[in-house]
C-alpha cells in the first residue's frame, strides 16, 4: 500500500468537506486510490442518512438566498433534531446553500431539489451534500419546504435562523435596507395577507359576522350596530394586512405608506418560522 500523504488527505478533504481522519481513513481503507476513497466516503454518509432518517426533526433553520442580477429568491426550512445542531456552522451553511440551490435552480418539491445534481459541485446531488453534514453530526436533516419568488425582492432571517421573510414589490427599484425593514416588521407583526385584496373571503366574512354580533350585543341602534361594526372589521384589517399596519419602527405610518413614498407596491411576502406546519 502506498504511503497516504498529508497533501492527498487535504485533497479529499477539499473534495468531499469530510473531516481530516475521516479522509485519512477512507485513503487508507481504498489504497491510496483518491476516488475510491470519495465512493467510501459517500457510501458512509449514506448509511448514515439511513440510520437516522425517521428520527423526529423539531428544530432547524430558516435561510434566504436572493441573487439581486437575476432578480430571483428562495426561502426554505432546513430541519434537524437538536437546537445546538441548529446553530452549528456546518448546518447553517448547508441551510444557506441549499436555499441557493433552490433560488437558482428551482424545483416543484423537496424531493425533486434533493435528486438535483448541487449547483457548486454537480458531481455530487444535493441529497450527498445534506450527507456530508448529517455524517459529520450524525443528526437526521430534512428539507421540509421552501418557496421561491421572482421580481424586485428583500429579505430578512432572524439572527438565530428561527424565522425569515422572503418580499417582493414592484417599482423601478428599491432599498435594500427599506426592504429589509419591512421583511423585519412582517417577522414581528405576522400579517395575514400583504393586501386587502389578499385576505380570503372566507375570513372576512367570518369577522364581518364577529363583528355585528359584537356590536349588536351593544343594544344600541341598528344604524350605530352598522357603524361600530365597519369599524371593528377596520381594525381587524389594520392588525392583519400588511400595507395597513402601522410600521414597527415609527407607527406614525402604515407599512404602505412607506411603499408608496418609496414608488413601490407590496405583491407578496412569504414568511417562514421552524416547526410550523406547511
């Protein structure tokens, strides 16, 4: 067998993001043979994707990758089973290159982005780079959902990956940092829907009943029953839409005034939090 070099080992590593003595084990097992070794080594973070696979994934991340020059986005949720697995540094970059993946290539399902050859090294799937990290952590991961917008976007992740926004708005251009305040303000506030327009009729008729019943509960009369209940379904849409809602950082004005100043209009927003059900 020949010699197993330093440099061959930090080649594999290089090849494969595995750790040093994970290399250097794989080198010795295949005989120096430098792609044997990368087929071991994949061959073990398949078993051990299969080892945990139904283990329960309650915590996670949310990550977002916008590429400003095609004017796409993604947003998605990486699951695992462990908050400290959640904030290790190779989780989070897989998390953020997997929502990359997802923005530049696109995909209809996780299962479908998960067979996809990955966007920064096409010799290996996506799935064998999700086995790279659960090798490594030996923690069940699943790509549980993500979405994916097109146009004029901003975007905002919570520090601890908990929660994240995915915005687009239309108009000639737009601030970054009024964008990010805005996804900001959605992680916070949780509107329903982005516009009126957007609530399902459903609901509105729903609140509209709530509303008349609370007014006329009042005993006043008819016409004032019909007045305070306008208002109280005007609140309703003032706490749940988002151009309506004060903004968080000067409630002064609405979350559509600041648009309209800006020459923007809000199209959609989509809003992640872990452990939600999708």
């Amino acid at each position: 067998m020949s010699q197993i070099t330093a440099a061959a080992v930090d080649q594999l590593r290089k090849r494969t993001g595995m750790q040093m003595m994970k290399c250097k084990a794989a080198l010795v097992e295949a005989g120096g043979d430098m792609d044997k070794a990368v087929e071991l080594l994949r061959k073990a973070n398949k078993d051990a994707q299969d080892k945990v696979v139904n283990r329960e994934t309650a915590e996670g991340r949310i990550s977002v990758h916008i590429d400003p020059a095609q004017q796409i986005g993604a947003i998605l949720e990486l699951r695992c089973e462990s908050a400290p697995s959640a904030k290790n540094e190779l989780f989070v970059q897989l998390a953020n290159d997997l929502a990359r993946q997802a923005a530049l290539q696109g995909a209809a399902t996780p299962q479908e982005l998960l067979s996809q050859p990955f966007i920064d090294n096409p010799k290996k799937t996506v799935n064998e780079r999700i086995g790279e990290v659960v090798g490594l952590i030996r923690e069940n991961m699943q790509v549980k959902r993500f979405a994916r917008l097109k146009g004029l976007l901003g975007s905002y992740s919570h520090h601890d990956g908990s929660v994240g926004v995915l915005l687009q708005v239309e108009g000639e251009k737009a601030d970054p940092q009024l964008l990010r305040d805005i996804c900001m303000h959605i992680t916070a506030k949780t509107p329903l829907a982005a516009r009126r327009e957007d609530v399902p009729a459903e609901v509105i008729a729903k609140e509209k009943d709530i509303a008349v019943a609370q007014a006329a509960a009042t005993g006043k009369a008819a016409n004032l029953v019909e007045k305070i209940a306008e208002g109280k379904l005007k609140t309703f849409f003032a706490e749940s839409v988002l151009v309506e809602q004060p903004f968080i950082k000067d409630d002064s004005k609405t979350v559509g005034d600041l648009l309209k100043a800006a020459g923007l209009k809000v199209v959609k927003f989509i809003r992640f939090k872990v452990g939600e059900l999708s």
